[in-house]
C-alpha cells in the first residue's frame, strides 16, 4: 500500500501570520482566493447565512456522519466545541495515548492550520484517515479535503498511512437493502496531492494578511459549487454572457476567456441554435419573439380530443395541471427509497371543466410514515377524468414512474396516468422568447414577462427547495414545532403548490392569445 506518512517532508515553513487556516477554509481558498478573504475577513456577511436549504444539509451532513460512527465500535468522539482547540488538541492526544480503535472529530494543529479528522482509524501500520461525506459517490474535491488532514496529522506526529472518503452507497434501499455506506480508497490521490499543500497554505496565508485581492470571474465561481458572493463579481445585467440561453458554467467561462462578456459582444458568425438566435432576435428588437409553429405545438393543451382519441361521444375536453413537491433525505426515511432519492410528499391539481371554471384538489402528507399510498390515491381520483394532464418539464413523469415501484397496487393506475402527461415546457422554449427570460425557461422565470399579473410576490414559500425542506420539517420533526407554526407552514406549503399550478393554466392561457396573434 502506498504511505502517506512517506511522503510528506518537514518542516514547513514557518511565518508569522495570523489568520489560522482550516480544512474548510483550504478547501475555500482552492476554489478562490478573494472568496476565502471575505470568508475569514467578513464572517458575519449575509451572504454567508445559512438559509433554511443549506442548514438542513448541514443538519444532514450531521446525521450521516453519526450514523458512520456506528462502523467503529469502541470509537472515542472528541466531544467539545470547534473553538476550544486547544481543548480538542489535548483530548485527542489523550484518546491517541490510550489506544482509542477510532477517534471521531480527531483534532490536529500545525503551522496555524486546524483539523479535525472524521474518523482515525488505529491500524496496525499507523492510522487510517476517512473523511465521511454525504453525497452519493466520491469526488475529485475530495481529495484536497483530506490531504490537508493528513498533512496536519502528521505534522503532529500522527503516522497516515492510508485515506478513505465514505461516502452513501446509491445502491442503497431503505430499510435494509445493503450497505448505506460505501467507501473509496483515496491513498494514491491524496499522496499525489500533498506535495502542493504547503506552497497553498503559505498563498492563502499571504493572501489573508493582504487587502483583497483581485481574482477575475470564471469557471471557478461555480465548481466545485457556486459561490456565495456571485452578485458581488458578476454584472446583474440583463445582457451578460452568462444568460445566453443554455450556456452552462464551462461556455460561459470560455467567453469570458475569448473577452466576451455580454450577449450583445457575440460575433455575428458566432455557432448558435435556434433558441439562442430567438433570444438574440428578442433582445434587438426588445419585444417578444413568436414563432410561427406556437399554434400547432399548443393544440394538444387547447383543443379537445377527437372521438376516435376519446372512445366516447362529443364531450367537452377536461385538461388538468399537476405539480408535484418532493423530500430528498440523505439517509431515506420510507421503504425502496435511496439516498438522496426525491419522493412525491405534495399537489396540487387544477382541472379545466367542460364549462370553462376550474376545480382544484391539493394532498400534502403528514406524519412521517409513507406518504406515497395515500398520494397515489388522491391523485388518481382527482386526475380520473382529465383526458390530458399538463407538467412542466419531465420532472412529475419521473415522479409518477416512481410511484408505480413504490405502490404497486396501484402501478396500472398510475401507468394510465403517466400516458396522459403533456409537458409545457418545450412549448415555451421552441416557439416563445421575451427578452426578460435572461436565458432560462424555468415556470417562474418566464411567468413574470408573460403573465404579469401573476406573480408569487405575496407567498411566503417560493422556492421548491425551501418547500421541500419545509415538508420534511413537518414530516419528521413536527413535535418540536409548535402547534400555530405547523398550521402557518402548512397553508404556506399548500399555497405555493396551488400557485405552481394556477400559473401553468395562465401560462397555457397566454401562450393561446399569442399563438391566436
């Protein structure tokens, strides 16, 4: 097996600059400098407050890592606040001298760097080091993440002799299909890092110590993940290159690379499809853009269904609108389900009768036994005479797919269901573009320019992210919420799935008057 320990040469070199470093912040200052300068420079900016979104993967994080302790029988967890180092330092020295099997939070300082190590495995040949993450599968972040571990560790004379990260098994089927965790051997990884670690911590330090430096925008603000403070370095203007309509973090850091920083810079040779070269039309002319095929795309969402389509007399067509609202737990809380895997817990269904109203059925869960029976259930008698039934995006196909494996009994059902299924969205991407899209076709980016009277401004939940976590909050920890918060959220929740709704029946009422133009 390859040696950490080998590879790593001492002593480092020593400095007298104050700002102490952690893996987090290494890791940080990997990704850019001026974004560590503002993380150890201004910590309380807004920017770094954990919203409702990133504290519950925080809160996740938390619960995998004490379900990895579980491995390591006999293991001593270094149970004291991260900012009593000194504290932590001298308890995992006791740990280490007393012959602890596994260290947990094991902490470590060297040359103003702290650590503190997810498990410290006692082998025979020295320690194992792993690092527990929450995602479903190793990362090439990872690596810089221990090495840095291991540096520190056996600068304090800690002999690494191999590197893990353990990570959730995808495979994985709650309640007991295999292994939740499994684990990837990252020695020869780390061993090929390490020799950059010093000269990187001797530049984050200098750095630090100086005013803030200045680092041009790039693919960097948003791998390995999105910067915090983007609105500070990037223009929020309508025409930057980084709303050009489907052009991802990489095209858009090669512009920038080429000097092209707005839409309007883009030479007019410049390899576009159609839907960018509609958006290019929409912003010289500042209008929106329609195209010809707008009316053939919509007839499945405006006309009735032949005789022959419907098996039944002249009717009138019902057309409905589904929106679904899922959890997504890193350790899964209901039978089949995998880490991380999204299950329907919510929605809402608006149904066009044959006199022009509309009917409305909504279903959230509660309690945190499975939700997707009862689901399935409502969802298949309020959808029961729609002959079509609108989505936006693939998204509540997947999800009724889903059902199917989860509710078996109701898998014939739910299959009639899915055939029904229009989506909307490549209506809007292939035929419609206002210039205030700014590049996406997501529902609430385009409901605003095309229908303006329908906003989601006076909801409290306006985000499927927070409202997942929301839901999950009442499902799971709902007796540590009190009685009148449950009620508030609760409505909150069933408002903004019934607005995720309402808008596709605008959307589609819209998109008629335009097509009628």
């Amino acid at each position: 097996m390859t040696r950490i320990a080998a590879s790593i040469r001492w002593p480092w070199p020593s400095s007298a600059i104050p700002y102490r470093l952690s893996k987090s912040r290494f890791t940080s200052g990997l990704q850019c400098h001026k974004k560590l300068w503002w993380e150890v420079h201004e910590p309380d900016a807004i920017e770094l407050q954990p919203d409702k979104v990133l504290q519950d993967l925080f809160d996740q994080g938390r619960q995998v890592g004490e379900a990895a302790r579980a491995r390591y029988p006999g293991g001593v967890l270094i149970d004291l606040p991260h900012h009593a180092g000194a504290e932590r330092v001298v308890a995992t020295q006791q740990a280490l001298d007393a012959g602890a099997p596994a260290i947990f939070e094991a902490t470590f300082i060297a040359d103003d760097t702290f650590v503190a190590i997810d498990v410290l495995e006692k082998r025979n040949d020295g320690y194992h080091l792993t690092e527990v993450k929450s995602s479903s599968s190793q990362k090439p972040e990872h690596i810089s993440d221990v090495a840095i571990q291991a540096r520190v560790a056996a600068a304090c004379g800690v002999k690494i002799t191999a590197a893990a990260v353990l990570h959730l098994n995808k495979e994985f089927r709650h309640p007991a299909s295999g292994d939740l965790f499994a684990r990837t051997d990252v020695t020869a990884a780390v061993v090929e890092f390490l020799p950059l670690v010093p000269d990187e911590i001797a530049r984050q330090r200098e750095m630090l110590a100086a005013p803030l430096p200045d680092v041009p925008v790039g693919l960097h603000c948003f791998e390995p993940r999105e910067c915090p403070f983007m609105d500070r370095c990037w223009p929020d203007t309508p025409d930057h290159i980084r709303h050009l309509a489907g052009v991802g973090p990489k095209r858009t850091a090669a512009y920038l690379t080429r000097g092209i920083t707005s839409i309007g810079d883009l030479p007019a040779k410049e390899k576009l499809n159609f839907t960018q070269r509609r958006q290019l039309k929409a912003m010289a002319e500042n209008r929106v853009i329609v195209e010809p095929t707008l009316a053939r795309e919509l007839a499945p969402f405006t006309s009735p269904l032949s005789r022959r389509e419907r098996g039944t007399g002249g009717e009138d067509s019902r057309l409905g609108f589904l929106d679904f609202e899922t959890i997504a737990r890193a350790i899964p809380v209901w039978p089949g389900m995998a880490p991380w895997q999204q299950a329907a817990a919510q929605f809402s269904y608006h149904e066009r009768q044959p006199d022009g109203s509309y009917t409305h059925a909504a279903f959230l869960a509660e309690g945190p036994d499975d939700a997707r029976p009862k689901l399935a259930a409502a969802m298949i008698r309020a959808t029961a005479n729609a002959e079509r039934v609108v989505m936006y995006t693939p998204f509540e196909k997947t999800r009724i797919r889903e059902l199917q494996l989860a509710v078996p009994e109701l898998a014939a059902e739910l299959a009639a269901l899915e055939a029904k299924l229009i989506d909307l969205h490549p209506v809007v991407k292939n035929c419609v573009y206002h210039p205030d899209f700014r590049g996406s076709f997501s529902l609430k980016y385009i409901l605003s320019p095309l229908v303006p009277e329908l906003t989601y401004d006076d909801l409290v939940i306006v985000d499927g992210r927070v409202a997942s976590v929301e839901i999950a909050r009442l499902l799971f920890v709902a007796d540590k919420i009190p009685r009148h918060e449950r009620d508030r959220v609760r409505q909150d929740l069933l408002n903004y799935c019934e607005r995720d709704t309402w808008a596709m029946v605008k959307l589609v009422e819209r998109l008629r008057e335009l097509a009628a133009r």
